[in-house]
C-alpha cells in the first residue's frame, strides 16, 4: 500500500511542476463519479482521463433503441449506458457521452466471465441466461480515472482505467480452465438491429487483435478502429458471426468459428480462453483510433507501452488532480466540497479529443486530415454548453477553448453546407438541437480575449452559418424577422435563440470595427421583439401570416412553439437585452413580480408527464432547472430594483439541485452544462450572456475560492460569514474597494484579485 502511495503522490508532485504551483491538493478525494448516475442525471461511472477520447464504464442493460421500428421509452434511461438501480452488468464498453439527452456510442464491450462459454447477453432478471453477471454497489468504488466492480457470478473483480487514448481493464479470475474474455461489437447504447452497419476483427496472433465497427446512429456515419492487446497469451478463441447474407463468397471452405483468424459481418462477437489460476490477474490494453488500427496500436504504444496498472491509473489521477486544482475552494462541509468538485470532473469530460497521437483524425467530409498546431475536438453539444460551460473554459481551459473552437473551424471547413457544429460528435453532424450555438462559444472567447486563431475568418464563419437558409426556418426568420409556427415548429424558441445568436455576431463585428456587418445583426438581434404577444404578456408561437397561433397554453410544452420548455421559462430568454425585455413586459416591478410568480407556482405533472427530458427531479415551481434555457432566469432579478430575491433562489437552486447522491442531479448533465452552473454560482458569479465580458453576481456557497490562472496570477472569492442561514449578500468588494455594480468583467478575474462577499441572513432592500 506504501508504494501505491508514494507512487501517486510522485505522479501529483509531477503534475505539480507541469502546472506551476508547488501547494497541489489532494483533491480527487472529493469527486464521486457516481452522482448523476442514477435517474435522469445520465451521467456513468467509469474511467476516462480529463476529455479523454475513451471513455471506458460498465454498461447495464441492453434495452435496444426500436423494436419493430418502434421507439421503446425506456431506452432513454440508458443514455450513458449506467443506470444505478439495475441489478447486473452486461460488460464494460469504451465510448460514452457524459449527461445527453439522446444517444449512441457503447463501443467494444468487454466482458471477463467463467464456465460455460454464453455469447448473448441474457436478461436483466435471469442474468444465468447470458455472459452479464449480477453485481452490488457494496462491491463497487468509482474514482476519477479508476472504476472496480466485483461480477458475482462469476467471482472475478474488475478493474478498470484509462489515458487519453487507451483503456486498461485488470481482471482478477478464480481458479478455471474455461476462462473467457467476450468482445461483443454488437452492442451499443441506442442500439438497434441495423445499427452496426459493418465490423471487422482481426487476430494479429495470440495476445493482440484489432478491427473497427461502423455504425449508423445519431452519427449516420461513424467508423471507430481499436487494437486489443492482452498480458497473457490465449489458449484458443472463437467468432461468431448473426447476419446471413445470400452471398457468402468462397469463404465457407474455412471452420470461421473456431481459431480462424477474420471476421467480416454485420453483427460478430468474439472469445479468448484461458486457464487461470485462483487470483490470477489477466490484463488488457485497448486503444482506440478514428484513422485505423495502425493509429490505435500507436496510440497504445505512446500511451501505455507496459503492463503496469498501477502506474496509469496514478498517472491519469495525478492529471485529474492537476486539473481539479485549477480552482482550490474550501466549500465547508465534506458534502459541498464533493458537490463542488464532482461538478468540475463533470466539466473536463468533454468536449473529448478525436485524433491520434501523430495529429491525425478522420474529419467531417470522411477523409484523414492532420491537425495542425492544435488538438481536435469532438462531441460538441453546443444547445447545452455554450452557456455556462465555455465561458467556464475561457477561464479555467482558456488553451483547450482555443482549440476547440480551431475543431469548430476545421468542421466548417469540411462541411459541404458550409456551417459551423450544431451538435456534431465522431466526423459527423448530427443536427440535433436549434439555434447556431458556435457562434457565442466564438464570440465569447473574442471578447474576453481568448482568440489566438484567425478572428476574421471565425466571424466569416459565423455569418455563413447565420444565413444558410435552407437550415431549419433562418430564411423565413432573415425575410419576415421571425420563425413562423406553421413553417418550422419550436419556431419561437428558435426565433429568440437565433436573436440572441445574431448579437453574438455583432459584439464580434464591433470588436473588429466592421460596423456594416454590426448594423445587420444587431437589428437581426431585436427579432425577439417579434414573438411577443402584449396582450398575454407571453412570447407565442406566430405564422406566417402574421396571426397569433390560435390555441395557446404558456404552461404547455407540447404544440406550442417551444423546445425542452415552457412560454413561462422560454419568455425570459433574451440574455442579450434584458433591460429592454423588462420594459417590454411592463417594468421592474412587474416583471420583478412574474420572476417570483415563476418560482412559487406550481406546474401541474400534466404538462410534463409525457416529456422524457423534463420530470419533478429538475422542477421549483415552474422553474426548469432541469432544462438549459432557464439557466440564466435566477440573475435576471440583477435587472430589477430587488436583486436581492436571486440569492435566496440561487443558494435553493444549489442546494436542491446538486446533491452527493447518485440521484443527486435535477437532470441530465449535458455535457458538463449543469456542472458548470453549479461551479459558477457556487462562486458567486454567472455569465448570463456569453459574448459579453460581463459576470452576474449571486450569492455564492463556497467559504473561499482561488482560481489559478494561466497567466500566473490568481483570483480569489471570499464570502465572509458564510452559512446556510447567510444567503444574502450585505456588500460586495473588490480588491477591497466596494464594487458598485451588480457584475464583474472577466478583466477583474483574469488581472487576478480578490472578489469578498460579506453574507447575511437578511437582505440588504437599499
């Protein structure tokens, strides 16, 4: 146990060195990669490095996407692949995304079982039927970069643990001479019987095989390579192949199922046997490629070259806690401080890289390209992120934002429309979600002077994007200012998305002095003006005709011009001109009394019951926590004469929402966007609108704060008395001077200083 120690604690004084700083904390301690796992959280349990490419997690079930065409419901509970009250486990695949609402991926399932060789998976309630096993979390740990399970019918432990590019399982057998190691490149999250489109193995000789698996999912053309390697030799192995083809060639002059050495199909699982001895520990190294498995047996050689399993899961934790000690935060109890940093583990989960060790990465048109002095990115779920989550990066992550947003423009490049990412993961665009949300990823890092890329090529890009009119009503929206209902659904939504999008452009045409193009999007940015009905006091879904949509219900999320929410929560979003929305709606006071209205009503299970991405875990009143576009709703109190009523809110908010529970997320993570308001408002500060360089103030719950920054200076939150009952906000100084707004500007942070809160259990009305 002293050498395991000692060796972490060498690999965190390395990390040390690597970021600067010679007081690195223990803070991996604090991440429970459990929470978020069970309901409607999304999140999974296993080991990846910070974006890691593999993300390498125990799957639970193998509820497929459709049967019979139809869409099966319950599917949507497996977006991760993990849920945490299910009783087995099916096996440990390597790719899945952290939080989404919607699906694919599930790579390369690994499954170590003994006895009789079983190559289906069996059913959750009789697990004897197939190769998964039962499993108990009393025999389950899950860390940042190390997950270990025992599978009890089997009585071997797993171990698993992953680099950037490989994952590395650590499989404890009993005594057996029918041990097996079951590679299934059938399975996948969303899964359905044509999913796989093409998959092939091959057996390079006794301790290594390689192959890929093309599939056709959310991403409609996603080929992934691997190269598996195994410490011990196998005594003999098997594959099987499921679909039958009327044309099969001359191959059927081979035995193909036993010790022959391809397989080409559709659907093909595969087995390596052993003998073991009792305790005996069989180790795996599999690395992934989206070139080929020339690039994934790289990648393993540069990353993992050895057999050491201790060692990469030190190293990759000492990277974890390098990363984690960005910020150092004294949050007060041990409960807060897990909330508090299991919330940045969910942050650096992704975007994740996508490219080999060489630089090479397959790209949007389907061809090899090498990325150029940057890192390419994928899995950008833009709908979600661009929110909270970016603009966190341009301060903790400002390097990795850069290069995200370089993948961004490699993407625009490649893309035959000529669009920046919607939603894009694996070299394909999915197109899931509204809105094109580059742009204030983009913007953002203009404004706040993170842009070490070519900015004016980047706004060319952006305006493209903007006018591409065939995309999901923008030509209805650029000719008559608005989407109309009966042309494009979710079609206020998407108007008042597309406004606040358009003056993300504008801030950056300002910045680079092209008033032409700031005067066309600035006024395409007062196109929220035109969804909003007076008489309701409602935004409202309107036609093409210029009439109201008849049939209105600003409770209902179903027909009525919205997406994920509601005209109650959506009527808010206007980020980007609060003040004149206030005004719109009738003044501070009485938007100051529909902000409350919001918050204490309550919204009737009816308008929700039969919505996947909405449920009572993510809900305070009518308030959709669980949903981005109310994210910035609590800091529109800031615009008001009470801006005191957002900090007993914001403080509800966190404690209610965020928990250390596996259950202890009020919706799916997506892709690190709920983490990311949480680390905000823990902190006190909150980017209501990306591509300004202005942070709201809250009411923050951390007792102390120091962001370390990449330019070597520091900045520290103080919240002075700081307690459950002192949620209200007395004063507020900066460098100990009295901060006279209600924000501060990202050059008060990036110039280092110290932000102190004085706390109170009363507010301060003046």
């Amino acid at each position: 146990m002293m050498r395991k120690v000692s060796f972490f604690l060498f690999f965190i004084s390395q990390a040390c060195t690597l970021y600067g700083q010679d007081n690195t904390k223990n803070l991996i301690q604090y991440v429970d990669p459990m929470i978020g796992t069970a309901r409607m959280g999304h999140t999974y349990p296993g080991a990846t490095a910070p974006f890691g490419m593999v993300q390498l997690s125990p799957d639970t079930d193998t509820i497929p996407y459709a049967v019979n065409g139809k869409y099966t419901g319950d599917v949507y509970k497996y977006c991760a692949g993990y849920q945490h009250e299910d009783k087995t486990i099916v096996g440990f695949s390597h790719t899945h995304f952290s939080g989404t609402g919607h699906s694919d991926l599930g790579d390369f399932l690994v499954m170590p079982t003994v006895g009789e060789l079983q190559l289906n998976p069996g059913t959750a309630k009789n697990s004897e039927t197939g190769y998964r096993s039962v499993f108990s979390h009393e025999n389950e740990t899950a860390e940042a970069g190390y997950y270990k399970v025992k599978l009890d019918d089997y009585n071997i432990t797993a171990e698993l643990t992953a680099t950037t590019r490989v994952g590395m399982h650590r499989y404890t057998f009993p005594e057996s001479d029918k041990a097996h190691i079951i590679l299934d490149l059938m399975y996948g999250i969303y899964n359905y019987d044509e999913k796989t489109t093409w998959a092939f193995l091959r057996v390079e000789n006794d301790t290594l095989v390689t192959g890929y698996r093309s599939t056709n999912g959310w991403a409609r053309t996603r080929t992934i390579y691997f190269a598996m390697a195994f410490s011990k030799p196998f005594k003999s192995y098997g594959l099987k192949t499921y679909e039958k083809h009327p044309y099969r060639g001359f191959w059927g002059r081979f035995d193909q199922e036993n010790n022959f050495p391809e397989a080409a199909n559709e659907k093909i699982r595969a087995h390596f046997d052993f003998d073991t001895s009792e305790g005996e520990q069989i180790k795996i190294r599999f690395a992934l490629s989206p070139v080929s498995t020339e690039g994934a047996i790289k990648n393993m050689q540069a990353e993992v070259p050895g057999w050491d399993f201790d060692q990469v899961k030190s190293q990759t934790q000492a990277t974890w806690n390098k990363e984690l000690n960005r910020i150092t935060a004294d949050a007060g109890s041990d409960g807060e401080m897990t909330n508090f940093y299991t919330a940045m583990y969910h942050a650096f989960l992704g975007p994740t890289v996508y490219m080999d060790v060489d630089g090479q990465y397959k790209g949007l048109d389907q061809n090899i390209h090498q990325a150029d002095g940057f890192i390419n990115y994928t899995s950008f779920s833009l709908w979600d992120t661009y929110r909270a989550l970016h603009p966190l990066f341009n301060i903790l992550q400002p390097a990795r934002n850069q290069d995200m947003i370089r993948s961004m423009m490699a993407h625009y490049d490649q893309s035959v429309h000529k669009m920046l990412p919607i939603w894009s993961h694996h070299a394909n665009e999915n197109w899931c979600m509204i809105g094109y949300h580059s742009v204030p990823v983009i913007a953002d890092a203009v404004i706040k002077g993170n842009a070490d890329f070519d900015v004016e090529r980047a706004l060319e890009a952006c305006i493209q994007t903007a006018n591409t009119r065939y995309f999901d009503g923008i030509g209805a929206y650029i000719d008559k200012g608005y989407v109309p209902e009966d042309i494009s659904s979710a079609s206020v939504s998407k108007t008042l998305e597309y406004a606040y999008d358009d003056w993300c452009i504008a801030q950056m045409a300002g910045r680079l002095g092209k008033e032409d193009i700031y005067n066309e999007f600035i006024k395409r940015s007062a196109s929220y003006k035109n969804v909003y009905d007076a008489r309701s006091g409602f935004m409202r879904p309107k036609l093409s005709n210029g009439e109201w949509k008849k049939e209105f219900d600003p409770l209902d999320t179903h027909g009525q011009g919205f997406i994920e929410g509601n005209s109650w929560n959506y009527s808010l979003y206007v980020p980007h001109d609060p003040a004149t929305m206030i005004d719109m709606m009738g003044g501070k006071q009485k938007f100051t009394q529909h902000l409350d209205s919001l918050f204490s009503m309550e919204l009737p299970d009816k308008y929700f019951e039969h919505t996947e991405d909405i449920s009572r875990d993510g809900i305070i009143g009518n308030y959709v926590h669980g949903n981005e576009p109310s994210h910035h709703v609590v800091y529109l109190y800031n615009w008001t004469d009470a801006p005191w009523k957002a900090q007993d809110k914001i403080r509800m908010i966190l404690k209610t929402m965020y928990k250390p529970a596996a259950n202890g997320l009020g919706g799916n993570d997506d892709f690190g966007q709920m983490s990311a308001w949480y680390l905000f408002s823990a902190l006190g500060f909150y980017p209501v609108a990306p591509g300004s360089n202005e942070y709201m103030l809250g009411s923050p719950v951390v007792k102390s704060a120091t962001i370390h920054l990449k330019n070597g200076k520091t900045f520290t939150v103080e919240a002075k008395d700081q307690s459950d009952k002192n949620v209200f906000v007395k004063r507020v100084t900066l460098n100990g001077k009295l901060l006279d707004r209600r924000y501060v500007t990202h050059e008060d942070i990036v110039n280092g200083g110290t932000l102190t809160f004085y706390m109170s259990s009363r507010p301060d009305k003046r």
